[in-house]
C-alpha cells in the first residue's frame, strides 16, 4: 500500500493534470459503483456498467471542482449521455440542481475546515478523497435516478 501512495505522489508530481484527472475518473466511478450498490442496492447482476463507465468519463474529462457551473453542467451532461430529450434534461436540471447545489455547500465547506485546521498536511488529500467517494455516490443517486 505504501508502493502504491508513493506512486501516486510520483505521478502527483511529474504530470499533476493526468493525476488529477485519473483520481477524478476513478472517484466518479466509485461513487457510482457505490450508489448502484448500497444506496440502489442492484446486486451484481443488475449492476449497469455503462452507466459507471459513462460517470468515469465524465470525472476524468470534466470535474474541476467549481460546484455552481460544475453541477448544472454535470446534471446536463449525464442527462445527455442517458438519452434525455432537451426538455427532459431541463427539467430534470430545474429539479435536482438546487439540492445537489445546497447539499454540496452542507457537505464540501465543513470538510474543507476541518481539514486544514485538524488534518496533517500529508494527509490532506486522502481525507478529500474519501469525503470525494461519498459526494460521488450522492452525485451518482441525484443524476440518474427517474
């Protein structure tokens, strides 16, 4: 495990983008893996692996991080890429975005605080990390759900 964070820290450090944009994917995958798994409680069997792959994509090319543009773009870009109509898709838009955008100032400020006045600096990213794992799972439920 400890060959594995060096790695990362290596690959952090010689190309910061890739790095980012590959734990970016992966969180967005987890997440999902997670709502299809515990939250929807689909099994293995009903698990809907384009759907992961589709949220992977999206974490590697897209999140950045920036809630009120990155939500609403989120919301319409996975509205898309699951085949909603335009109107749907706006609809769908005017429905979550506020509560995906109040849950994301409930949950990402108050993390943030205690990260960077309790949390060594070593292990600051691990802590975003997990909390990331959580919002994915949450971003995942909120965007696909009919």
């Amino acid at each position: 495990m400890a060959a594995l964070w060096r790695g990362c820290g290596r690959l952090l450090a010689r190309r910061p983008g890739a790095a980012q944009a590959l734990t970016a994917g992966a969180l967005m995958g987890a997440g999902d893996v997670i709502a299809q798994q515990l939250v929807e409680q689909r099994g293995l069997h009903g698990h809907h692996c384009p759907r992961t792959l589709k949220m992977m994509a999206i974490g590697f090319c897209f999140v950045g991080g920036f809630a009120p543009c990155f939500l609403g773009c989120f919301l319409a870009v996975t509205g898309a890429v699951n085949g909603l109509s335009a109107q749907e898709n706006w609809s769908k838009i005017q429905q979550d975005y506020t509560d995906a955008l109040v849950t994301n100032y409930c949950i990402w400020p108050p993390v943030q605080i205690a990260n960077f006045y309790f949390v060594p600096l070593q292990h600051r990213l691990a802590v975003v990390q997990c909390v990331a794992i959580v919002w994915n799972c949450y971003l995942s439920w909120k965007a696909n759900r009919t």
